[in-house]
C-alpha cells in the first residue's frame, strides 16, 4: 500500500478546490510544512489553480492522456501506485487538474529529458579586474568590464565559456572533458593550458596569446589556426581571417601588475594602463611621441604617473579620476 503522499499531486487539487477530507487536509498541511521546497511547490500549483479559476479562462484538455502523463511522471520518481479519479467529474477541476498535470509534467521532462545544461553560472567585472574559479575547477582572472557566461552541455559533455571582454584562463585540464571558450562567434578549445583571450565587441580584432599549452582557435567555417606556447593569434572580424603574430610584452599586465615598456611611446604606454587602471591618464598632444624605456611592478596609477612625469620632465595635475600629464613636449626621434 502506498504511502498517502505518494499521491501528492492528486491531494494538492483537491486541497486547492476544497474537496479533501479533515484527514486529506491534515496530510497536505503537513507536508506543505514539512519543507521550504514543498511550500514552494504548492505556491506554484495554488498560482495556476487560482489562474484556472478566473472567469474569463477557458480551454478544453485530455485529461486522460494528462493522467497517463502524470502516471508516468510519479511511476518515475517512486513507486508506482493507482491513481484513481474520483473527483475528476467536476467540469472545473478537471481544467485546474489540466493545468496542474501539465505543469508538473512539463517541468518533469525538461529537466530530466531536455540536454541542457548544468553548473550554469555568471561572472563578472566592472571598475577593476577580478578573479574568480569556474565550477569545473577552472581558473579565471577577468579584466575590467567583463563579463562570462560558463555552462556544462551535458549531453555533449563540454565545458563553455562565453566570454564579453577581455580575460585569462587557467584551465583544470582533464583530457576526458571538452573546454571551449566562445566569443563573438570564434572558438577557442582548450588542449591543456593557460591562455588569454580579448574580445571587446568594440574592437576590430579577437586576439588570443597561449602562455602554456595549446589551444586551436578557429570559427564554425573555418579551421582556424593552432596556437602553442607563446604564440598570438588574432581574427580580424571585417575580413573574417585568422592571423599569427608575436605577442606584446604586457598582455597578462592587468593581471600581473607588472608592465614593461621599451622605447614606447608615451601614447601607447598611456593606452595600455588606462586598459588596466579605472583612473585615467591624458597627456597632451605635444607628448604623443615622447618616448619611455621604464617597467613597474605592482605599483598604483597615482605612482607610476609620478614616475613618467620625473622621467620625462613633466608635471602632474589630478582631477577626480583622470590624471593629467603636461609638458612642451620631447624632439622625435630620428
């Protein structure tokens, strides 16, 4: 004989239409307090039930293929029972029921049939980079305003990561798993390593740079290109091609705090802090070609301003979050 529970869903419609005994209401009323998760689940039945009620609701239902449903939906969950129908003569709980059975039902087959997904998570930055670890053990450390997307295809039994911006992967690397990071419709697969991918939907280009390891790198239409330790690739979004370059010395800067900078530029040594930094550096036109040979490790803007300005002989001026660097400039170059 059955447990008088294990009908539960058939005693929550009557309960909500008000057809159970004293003693079929002192069952549901303890099992709705039994747990949070009970609760939960009788607010959903009492919100469609009571959506069933209203006068303007209508439609007609199968309620016979809906108990063979519900049949299968309780047989598979615990042990099967006979369900009987003693009150499904009622016009209107037989359209609350069909809802109700539905619902149940629906539920039940997406999460058990449907592929889909599980350990789906977000993780994000805004002003300042951050690092976080994903649910496979993964590692990652996100530069600012980035955002990731992961999820597990259990039926394809791959880990991805979609990723907004700019971040570097430190992946738990097992050869059973499948680990692809997604952006802008390129696709980067892991083959056991460490790897940053910069993907900002403003730029013109997707640039990946293998620090150990392997990965493939490569779109839907076209193979790609292999990348080993130390090597860059990028895709050029408008021409749709795959390229291979040699990485610059401070790609994982904002990671490592530590940027080296040789006969740079004072403009591309500005551009590459300020993609790091949430306080911004303005130099004046004059000071585009100055150039600067200086490497900081792990200092804060407000000193490395201080060190670019006693090295090339400029001043300082701060306001709010943008520092100001003047001077007459420096000769170029020749």
């Amino acid at each position: 004989m059955g447990h008088p529970t294990d009908h539960i869903d058939e005693l929550l419609a009557m309960y909500l239409a008000g057809e159970t005994s004293a003693q079929q209401s002192v069952i549901v009323d303890e099992w709705i307090n039994k747990s949070d998760d009970n609760r939960k689940y009788f607010e959903q039945m009492k919100t469609i039930f009571n959506k069933a009620s209203m006068p303007e609701t209508g439609g007609s239902f199968n309620t016979d293929l809906a108990w063979e449903a519900l049949k299968k939906k309780i047989a598979s969950r615990r042990k099967p029972i006979p369900l009987q129908r003693k009150w499904s003569d009622n016009p209107f709980l037989r359209i609350a029921a069909g809802l109700l059975i539905f619902s149940a039902v629906g539920l039940f087959a997406y999460n058990i049939f449907d592929p889909g997904v599980d350990n789906a998570v977000e993780v994000m930055s805004d002003l300042t980079s951050e690092a976080d670890t994903l649910p496979d053990g993964s590692g990652v450390f996100l530069n600012r305003r980035t955002r990731i997307e992961y999820k597990f295809q259990k039926d394809k039994e791959t880990h991805t990561a979609k990723l907004v911006g700019e971040a570097y992967f430190n992946i738990n690397h097992d050869p059973a798993k499948t680990f692809i990071v997604e952006a802008e419709g390129t696709f980067i697969k892991d083959i056991g390593t460490s790897f940053n991918v910069k993907a900002y939907p403003g730029s013109p280009t997707i640039e990946v740079v293998v620090e150990e390891g392997e990965v493939m790198f490569y779109t839907e239409g076209d193979p790609g290109i292999y990348l080993k330790a130390n090597g860059k690739g990028i895709y050029n979004k408008e021409t749709r091609k795959f390229t291979v370059s040699e990485p610059e010395p401070n790609v994982t800067a904002y990671k490592t705090k530590f940027f080296s900078f040789s006969n740079s530029s004072l403009a591309d040594v500005v551009q590459t802090l300020n993609a790091v930094y949430p306080t911004r550096l303005v130099i004046d036109d004059a000071l585009t070609r100055c150039m600067l040979t200086v490497s900081f490790n792990d200092e804060n803007i407000d000193e490395i301003a201080n060190v670019i300005a006693e090295t090339l002989g400029l001043s300082v001026v701060r306001s709010g979050n943008v520092i100001n660097l003047k001077g007459d400039g420096c000769q170029e170059r020749k």
